[in-house]
C-alpha cells in the first residue's frame, strides 16, 4: 500500500455494504470498484500480508504464499495442489502466480453450440471485452506490437527480454510451421508510477514470478486492486478465516465469522461477496448448507489440462533466468487434426529448480546415478506447456471429506478424472510438442502429464435449477449473496483464468451497484 | 537398533581414507543418532575421550553463493540453516522407520557424481524434521497424513525386505535395496495390514518420496553451487539486480559455475 494511505476502519458492529471474503483476482477488483463508488467494504483475507521485497525465490521458503490448509485430492488424475494452485495473503494467487495472461477466445464461450460438448457461458466474449481492457490497462500487461491471433490488439508495454526456453521453442514453432509471439504477460517493463500505490519498477527478469514478485513489475491485487480500494475507504483485514455465515430468519446473509490470532470475530454486512476460490468458495457454502437448491454447489470441477514437454539442449539454457514463459502460439485452439473439442495455447517454459525437479520426480521412476543424473541436467533444460479446455464431468467435483482442519470444518476432497476429451488432447499435446523439441535437436524428451489451475464449482448460468449463480455472479437463493471467483465459470476455456476472473469481478461489481 | 550407517560413512572417516573403502559401503554418511542423546556411540576403541572425532563434521567450504551479494539477506538466512543438520533427530520418525529411509536415499538419489567428497547435506534429518513442519497444502486421498504415511512405507519397506531376505531393509546390499525400491515404484510391493501401505498407496507414496528428496536436494546451497545454479541469486537488498543475460550460453559473472562432473558438459563450452 501507499504508505501515505492510512486506511479506514469499520467496528465489527457496522453493518458494511459489502464483506468479500478473498482479496485476489476474484475479490480486489471488486472490491476496489465498489469502493470507489462510495460503498464501504471489509476484505477478509485467510493468510497474512507480505511485503514485495520480503519474497525470497528459494521454492521452499516460498510456500508461505501457497494455501496450505490441507485438501484431499483424488480420481484418477489428483491433483497437486499446493504450489500451482491457490495462494494465501493479501493479493491471493496472484502473489504466486505466473502472470501468463492470455485471453479467452471467443470461440471457447459457445463450446456447447459449436460442438455439442461442454457447456456455453451466459454470454460471449463482446460482453466481456470491455471489463478485459480495463483490466489490462489498469494493472499493467506486455505483449507485441501484432498480435498474430487478433491483430486489433495493443498492449501498453513492450515484452520482457526472451529467454533461453522462449527462444528455443520459437525455433520449434518454426521448424514445424507454427505461428508464434511473444506472450500477453501481466508484468511492466518499465518503472511506473502506479495509482494509489507507487513506484513499480520494470521486470528485472529474475525468473522467480512464481515465488513473488520482488520489484512490483508483475502485476498482482498487492499492487494494484487493493491500493485502490484502500484509497478509496475499503479495509482490508489480513489473517482473517472465514468460516460461518450467519443468516436471518428470511435466510438473507446478515454477517459473517472469522476466526483471527484464535479468537473469534463477527463483521455485520448487507451483501456478501465470496472470492475464495473453485475449492474454498463451495467448502464454505457446503460447509453452511447455503445457496445450493441446485445441487450443482462443489460440482464441475474442472482443470486445465497442462501437459509439459521438457528436452536437454547442449546449450547452457539456465531455465530460472527470464520471465518463465514468454513465448506463446495459439494455432492449437482449433487444430485440425483434433480428435478433441476445444484446444489448447502453448507456452514456452523456463522454471525454477526444485518445481523443476519435483515434475521429474514424479513424472519417472529413475533412480541411482540416472536420477542424479536427469537432476544434473537442470541447466540444460528447456520446456513447452500447454492449457486446454477441460470438460465438466459428474466425477469431478468438490465435496466435504470425514476429516476435520485444525479449525474444526471438514477439509475439502477433490476428485478429478481426465475423460476421453482430456486424454486426446493430452496426447495431441504430447505428440506436437515432442516433435517440436526432436525437430531442434533436444536430447531426453520427456513429457510430464499433469493439470492445473482449479475451475467450475458454482456454475453460473441463467436457470435456478442447474447453476449455482445467475448470469452476474449472483445466488439464486440468496439474493444478497454474490460469488466473484473461477468457481462460476460454467466451462475451462484453454486461456489462463486470472484475467477472466479480474473481468468478471469488475463486471460483478458493476450489477451490485445496480441493485 | 544395531547399525549406525553414519560410524562407517565417509564423512566420519579421515578425508585421506581410500576412496575404494568408502565406497565399499555405497553410503552417503547419514547419521541418525546424532545429537539424539547417543553422544558417543561413534568413538572409536582406540580413541580416547578427549580425542572423539565430531561426530557431524563442520559443513565444508562455504558456497560462494552464500556470499553474492546477488543474494538477500533472508534468502541468505534461509540456505545457510540448510548448512547444519537439524538439532533433533529422528524428530517425526520412529528410530526403526528413520533408519529405512537413510539406507534408501543414497540407494535412490547417490549425489557423489554432484558433491565434493565428503559433503553430507543432512538428507534423512532434514527430511524427518520436515515432515513435522509446514507441509504442501494437499496429500493423496488414498494416504493417510503425511508423517503416518511416512512412517507406514518405511516399515512397510522394512518387514518386506524381512520377508523376502530375511533381513531388515538397512542391512540389504544396495543393489537388493534398489530392487525393493523398484519394485516399490512400478505397483509391486506392498502390504495389506494395519499400519503398512498397501501396493497402491506405496506407489502414490513413491511419488511423494522422491519430490520431498527432490526438495530437499534443489534447494540446498552446495548442490545449487556444484550444478551452478543460480536461481537463489535474483537481486540483493539494496539493489535488484535480476538477471541482464537470459538467453543460452550466457553466463553472467556473478553465476557459478558448475562443478559438480555430472553438470559441467555445458560450462566447459564456454
């Protein structure tokens, strides 16, 4: 924050406009925007407030920005969550996350009508493009001058310097025929004043996104959103579980308690927000018994899927040095050789040692000197990624396990099974980006199957009796209830979700006003 | 117990002894009674008192990392406590289950090809001690907590290697070790009674192992020093520095290089 800003306080006995548990993609912006229309707002925040310089890029030390409250992961794909999935702290996820801020493609909003397959948002991408280009411009994003894929596109910084592994896939992408650019990142690259916050100075290219960001260049909530919303009026309340929400006997929300340094704490409100996540939205709703007559609470979990193709090059790549993953092509979202719906954005990876080494470990069973081995190759090595879109499936989904936190609640299991449509496009994946890496002389090609990011699990859609939310993010059953997160996402889409959720959370904000 | 894999390591030997004896053993000087109370059980008959070796030597030349002023403060901080061994051990394991996994790790991950002769970085305690820390936000479903799952497949390692062998696991040969370990890793090896893991959940733990082992050696100052990672040395305090070189062979002064014989194929271009 600004350290001129001195930020208000509200006594747990006001009843506040607005409580948004959450202050990352889902919670900052909106609550910023309802801030900054006069509303007074309290963000509740689980984990604590770190400071930018305070980040350290050693892996371990590092978990302190993950969420750490233990889930249960099963089906046949669990999933690892932990570091790629879920932060803690003010500024959410984004503290931790990779700034890989692609958009979604129009294509991938009407799934449904286009393949019969998945599920259609309430709208399509003119809807959401306006709350998109805020977002980009008030944050800060890079990106080409041409954007190869949508060449109307500007972005108001130039792309941080290319890496060794954003380099090499560019020579892959050519010797295949692939278009590729540099990738839309959330990060500046030259030192700005930021509005309500201060000076942020240009990425460094120190590699060490994914463990916080120590100069400001890559644009987070800590930044930006919540600057903003303390500068206008909002206070922020970090170390903060959120864990019962009270109702009247009409079943409107009336407060919610958290528990802060043990003791337990009730903030009055008129509206709640919850911007908790794809796992800890629905855990909180399941856990209350609150807002799901459908049924479809905790159903629909969804991922990306993220299959990674790593090659030893003879170069000395350092694959920690640079922004991680620059280079992107999207002429896989509709390839047309698929034998799948959808498709799938690649990225160019660089990464540090330990993540590295922890999708080695558990992607082979080498052992002895060949183990020792493959890990001596870490300086050698470069990779490719993908995200592509993940049907809805019945299996997949998040429901409350028999055993119990330190907090008494239940923690929350998540099942996750790829389907056929997962498993084709892993394999399509695997197969191009192999080739990819064979055409430009990489050794020791190995493919990690893996899924990330965390989806779904509050459908938003326009009928009561299958979604959880309407079309603005808002409960069916309750109508001073709103859910500002990728939980409502009614289908995956390949794109990374944080700028979608930003969006949204902007669009969110803009129909409480309204009301 | 009746070993202690550490009274006849490398690192308690004199650095002059024969290489050829050391690696006799194959093991990588884990000790799993230090600083638990046992101080002596390392002397030598023929040493008097006052003569005990130290039963942990001190760490060994101080990584030029640690001293780059590339480096903050509490990154600093942070890999010089992986330096010394925790001060308890075993500190979540039982002795029985501690004692499996120091002879499995040099078995599964041998690093004499990556460190200097003599470097023990404390694996099996540094392990143990986090498995009682703050853990990774999620587990398996099919496992029970991490520190019970833990202790479970390193017993359930240990009356198999009974089984088969007739012996306990430490006292296998390396080589029957690494079968059992393989074994273990491909969905061959388990046991369905209480407290062991059954075939299934020993495979799911085997990936846990090896990214907690995985953890444990990336992130430790002398490996990224004899690999010439430079990954810790984002930018210091006063000045963030980051990196101006990023793309192949363009090591900047203040890297390292690597030193370790299995990683300097790319350095020697140079």
């Amino acid at each position: 924050m600004n350290s001129t800003t001195v930020m208000k306080t509200f006594a747990e006995t006001n009843i506040v406009d607005a409580v948004v548990i959450g202050s990352g993609a889902g919670g900052a912006p909106l609550a910023a925007e309802l801030a900054r229309n006069g509303k007074t707002v309290v963000v509740l925040e689980a984990g604590p407030a770190f400071t930018a310089m305070g980040h350290t890029p050693d892996e371990i030390a590092a978990r302190e920005l993950y969420w750490l409250h233990e889930r249960l992961s099963a089906g046949t794909n669990p999933q690892a969550f932990g570091g790629n999935n879920s932060g803690t702290g003010l500024g959410g996820s984004l503290l931790h996350y990779g700034a890989f801020m692609p958009r979604m493609d129009a294509r991938d909003f009407h799934l449904h009508t286009e393949t019969g397959k998945g599920v259609d948002w309430p709208f399509g991408l003119d809807e959401l493009l306006p709350y998109i280009e805020r977002v980009e411009s008030f944050i800060g994003v890079s990106g080409p001058t041409h954007y190869p894929w949508d060449p109307e596109r500007r972005y108001a910084y130039a792309p941080p310097l290319a890496n060794s592994a954003a380099l090499k896939m560019r020579e892959g992408c050519d010797a295949l025929g692939l278009r590729h650019a540099d990738g839309p990142a959330a990060l500046i690259t030259r030192d700005i004043e930021q509005p309500h916050f201060g000076t942020r100075h240009g990425c460094a290219n120190c590699g060490a996104c994914h463990q916080g960001c120590r100069n400001g260049a890559k644009s987070g909530a800590d930044n930006t959103w919540l600057p903003m919303a303390v500068a206008y009026g909002a206070e922020l309340r970090p170390g903060c579980f959120a864990h019962t929400i009270e109702r009247d006997s009409s079943g409107r929300v009336t407060g919610v308690v958290y528990r802060q340094n043990g003791v337990e704490h009730r903030q009055k409100c008129a509206t709640l927000v919850l911007a908790a996540g794809a796992v800890e939205t629905p855990r909180l709703l399941l856990t209350n018994d609150l807002a799901n007559s459908s049924g479809q609470v905790g159903q629909n979990y969804m991922t990306h899927v993220s299959t990674q193709v790593w090659g030893e090059f003879d170069e000395d790549i350092r694959p920690n040095r640079g922004y991680p993953s620059l280079t992107i092509t999207e002429d896989m979202m509709r390839p047309k050789d698929a034998d799948f719906v959808g498709g799938y954005l690649i990225q160019s990876l660089g990464m540090m040692p330990a993540t590295w080494g922890q999708n080695l470990a558990r992607s082979t069973t080498t052992r002895g000197p060949a183990f020792a081995r493959a890990l001596a190759g870490y300086n050698r090595s470069a990779g490719m990624g993908i995200n592509g879109e993940c049907l809805p499936r019945p299996e997949n989904r998040v429901t409350l396990s028999n055993e119990k936190d330190a907090f008494g609640i239940p923690k929350p299991l998540i099942e996750h099974s790829y389907g056929p449509n997962e498993w084709a496009m892993h394999n399509h994946a695997a197969n191009l980006l192999s080739r990819m890496w064979e055409a430009i002389g990489a050794k020791d090609i190995r493919v990690i199957d893996r899924a990330a990011h965390m989806i779904g699990t509050c459908r938003m859609g326009t009928d009561a009796g299958s979604n959880v939310v309407n079309p603005e993010g808002r409960s069916f059953d309750i109508d001073n209830l709103w859910i500002s997160d990728h939980s409502i996402f009614p289908s995956a889409a390949a794109a990374n979700p944080a700028l979608a959720i930003m969006a949204l959370s902007l669009r969110t904000a803009d129909a409480m006003l309204k009301t | 117990m009746s070993v202690c894999p550490a009274a006849r390591s490398k690192n308690w030997l004199p650095e002059s002894r024969p290489a050829p004896y050391r690696k006799r053993f194959g093991h990588a000087g884990y000790c799993i009674f230090a600083a638990s109370g046992r101080r002596n059980h390392h002397r030598r008959r023929t040493l008097k008192p006052k003569h005990r070796r130290p039963q942990c030597p001190p760490p060994p030349d101080r990584p030029e990392i640690l001293d780059s002023d590339h480096l903050s403060a509490r990154t600093r901080d942070i890999l010089t406590s992986r330096l010394s061994a925790p001060e308890t051990q075993p500190r979540t394991l039982s002795l029985q289950a501690y004692a499996v996994l120091d002879a499995l790790l040099p078995v599964l991950l041998p690093l004499d090809e990556i460190l200097p002769p003599g470097t023990d970085i404390n694996m099996t305690a540094r392990i143990d001690a986090a498995l009682s820390g703050p853990r990774d936000g999620w587990r398996f479903a099919d496992l029970p907590p991490d520190a019970e799952a833990w202790e479970a497949a390193l017993l359930t390692l240990d009356d198999v290697a009974a089984e088969q062998h007739g012996i306990r696991f430490i006292h296998l040969a390396p080589e029957l070790r690494g079968t059992l370990l393989d074994a273990m890793m491909t969905g061959q090896l388990g046991l369905d009674r209480d407290g062991r893991l059954s075939i299934p959940q020993m495979a799911r733990w085997a990936g846990d192992l090896r990214g907690e082992v995985v953890d444990c050696v990336m992130s430790d100052p002398r490996v990224q020093q004899a690999l010439g990672i430079s990954s810790s040395l984002t930018g210091g305090d006063t000045v963030f520095q980051g990196f101006t070189e990023v793309g192949p062979d363009s090591r900047e002064d203040f890297e390292p290089k690597a030193t370790a014989p299995l990683a300097q194929m790319a350095d020697s271009r140079e």
